[in-house]
C-alpha cells in the first residue's frame, strides 16, 4: 500500500477575506485526515492552508517558483526550490493524489487543467467553474464547506488508488467466482 496521501490546495496570492478562511480550514482538515499538504509554498491561499495544516500538526510541503527559499510562507514545513516558475504548478500537482482549488486566478486556472489533464481528481471550493460549447463540464467536484472538499477529495483518491491497484494485481491472483 502507498504511503500517507498527498492533497494539493491551490489558490491565489490575493483571495478574499473567506477564501482565507476556508483555506485555513481546508489546511486543518486536511491534516486531520493525515494526509500531507502540498502547495505553491508562498501566500494567500497557499499560505492560509499551510497554517492550517501545522496548526493541526499537519505537514506541509512548499514547490516555489523561484531560486530562494525566502519566498515561503513561514508555514511551509518542507520547501522545494525549483527555479522553473509557473512550471512549478505542475509539479504540485503531479506531486498530489487529488487537488482542491480555492478561489483562484489564472494560475489556479491552469493548476486544475494540468491535474486534469494527469488523472488527479479534483475538487473546488469558491472556484472556476468549467464548460465547453455551452454545456458545463462536471469534472471538478463541487464542494459546499472545506470539510466536505476534503472529505470529497480524500474519497476519490481513495478510489483512484484502488483502482490503479486492482489493474496491477495479475489475473491469477484475482478471486474468481466458485461454481
């Protein structure tokens, strides 16, 4: 079995007063839940979540953008220095087991693409919503309070993992049916 789960919070860097707040929840939950939280490591949202986390005793992971650690949020527990700038989205991404947005602006707009793009599930929270041709795309599970987001992201990466799992166990070790 994998290790504890990985869940990305993305978010602006200048979010409403309760975008804050939610993230802030979101962070708590989150290490409730055990699980790790990865971020872009600076403020805002990404800021708000990871005070959240330590305050629950969480761990939290910053993948800044730029060459100096100085950038993190003073919450960011494990910090990682990229220097590919907004690349650095999809290393959070890709790096998380589900993804919630909060709030958002472009960057949180191509953070959503990206882990749809790669499979993550992905759950918003006071975020951009998506359509093609005038028909909205349901993908991005919606999310009413910070602790159904990560209960809903949780519960898909959960699935999402079962299943990987169940396509690498070989047939000969499936249960098979008794006659």
């Amino acid at each position: 079995m994998m290790g504890a789960m990985m869940i990305a919070v993305v978010g602006g860097e200048d979010p409403s007063p309760d975008a804050l707040a939610a993230a802030e929840h979101v962070g708590r939950e989150v290490a409730r839940q055990g699980c790790a939280l990865i971020c872009g490591g600076r403020g805002g949202v990404m800021e708000a979540a990871c005070r959240g986390a330590r305050s629950a005793g969480g761990h939290t992971i910053g993948v800044l953008p730029g060459v100096d650690r100085s950038e993190m949020n003073p919450y960011v527990e494990f910090p990682v220095v990229t220097g590919i700038g907004r690349a650095r989205n999809l290393v959070v991404v890709l790096s998380a087991d589900a993804v919630i947005a909060i709030d958002g602006s472009y960057g949180t707009l191509s953070e959503i693409a990206y882990a749809l793009q790669a499979g993550r599930p992905v759950v918003g929270l006071g975020t951009w919503s998506l359509s093609l041709g005038g028909e909205e795309d349901t993908v991005v599970q919606r999310a009413a309070d910070p602790v159904q987001a990560v209960r809903l992201a949780l519960d898909a990466a959960l699935r999402q993992a079962q299943d990987a799992a169940r396509q690498q166990t070989p047939a000969s070790a499936q249960p098979t049916a008794s006659p």
